[in-house]
C-alpha cells in the first residue's frame, strides 16, 4: 500500500505541565502493531517542560494496531522488512514534525524522536540523515537499519542518543543493538548503550534510566 507522504497522521498532545514559551518537542514513535496511545501512556512521567505528540503510524495491519512499514513471512517464518516504505515514512514523519512545529509556533530548528521497536529504527534513520533537524534520539529496542537511509554528512556529533535493549530481547537481539552503538561511534554519534535483564520492552530500571537521561537536557 503506498504511503502519503502529505497526509497529517493522528496524533496525541501532551502539552507542557509548567507554563513555559517556546518549549522543545518530543516526538513518540510506537513499534509494529501498536498504535499513539502505546508510548503516550506514560508521557506524564516525562519531563514537564517538553511538548510531547504521539504519532500514530499509516498502516493499518489486518489485525489491528498500525506500523511504519509492512513485515513479511515466507513459509520458513523468516522475516523481512519493506525498506521502501520504511523510507516513505520517514519522509512522512519529517513532513508531520513539520506541520506541528508550525501548530504550535515553534522556534527551535531541531526536535527530538523517542522511539520503541520499529519506531526507534525510523527515529535513528530520522535523526541520522537529518541531524540539523532532530536534536535527540532516543531508541529503545531498536537497531539502526542502513539499508533504509544515509547518513548525513553533516557532523553528527552533536546529535545526542540514548539507547536501550533487553538482553533476552527475542524479536530484536540484543547484537543487533550492540553492532548499531559501536556502527554510530564510529561515525561521531555520541551514544551508550544501556542493558537490561529483559525481554522486547521497557523495564522498570530502564524507565528510570531514560527518565534521567531526559531531565539532562529538558
């Protein structure tokens, strides 16, 4: 199914808990199969000071929920992803940071992407071939997916990441996470990445960590 590129995604806002001007946006990203309210169910735990909109993916998957890109399975269950539209929707989620920073009147040239899954690879890809727009990357359980984007020539130093993955992570292994931080070092992008005893999600200990990491530059 193409992807339109023009078209205003659904959304939800969570506007700053203090009356502040101008305040800096984060953008959520959900994973395959999930929908805006995933990650936005604990957009009042971020930090007060940030303009936070949930974007819900185009495409509406068979069983409900929605993804940024179709996943396929042959008959050995093996998987592979549609890079064209994986790269159609980063062109739409710029196109829609775009139109909020004009609904909200936003000054600042750069915004930060919070991603989970599938979310996070669009956010790395985002943020990495377009660092004079995305100030902050945050990806959880994601990788980086170079197949799908090109870095920026641009310098990348001053995108700033935090990365997380859960060790028994059995629908992303943690490799994959491993193999993406030292990938980004080596091209300047200033990244750690956290570990936890974990599955495919987001702990309790991991939450904390990103939640002060947040606090840092909010």
């Amino acid at each position: 199914m193409p992807i339109e590129l023009t078209q205003i995604l659904d959304y939800q806002v969570r506007k700053p808990l203090v009356e502040i001007e101008d305040p800096k946006i984060l953008f959520l990203l959900h994973g395959y199969g999930s929908h805006e309210q995933d990650l936005f169910s604990f957009a009042d735990y971020l930090p007060e000071t940030l303009l936070i909109i949930s974007l819900r993916a185009p495409l509406s998957l068979s069983f409900g929920g929605y993804a940024w890109y179709s996943i396929y399975f042959n008959a050995a269950q093996d998987k592979w992803s549609d890079d064209e539209e994986a790269k159609s929707s980063q062109k739409l989620i710029l196109n829609n940071i775009e139109y909020h920073k004009k609904q909200f009147n936003s000054s600042h040239a750069k915004v930060s992407l919070l991603g989970f899954s599938q979310g996070a690879i669009l956010s790395w890809a985002v943020g990495l071939s377009h660092p004079d727009k995305i100030e902050h990357i945050i990806g959880l359980s994601g990788y980086i997916n170079e197949s799908i984007f090109t870095y920026s020539d641009s310098n990348l130093e001053h995108v700033k990441c935090f990365m997380s993955h859960g060790k028994e992570d059995l629908t992303i292994p943690i490799q994959w996470a491993r193999n993406s931080a030292n990938t980004s070092k080596r091209k300047g992008v200033q990244v750690s990445l956290l570990e936890y005893e974990a599955g495919h999600g987001i702990n309790s200990e991991n939450f904390s960590d990103l939640i002060t990491w947040l606090k840092k530059w909010s």
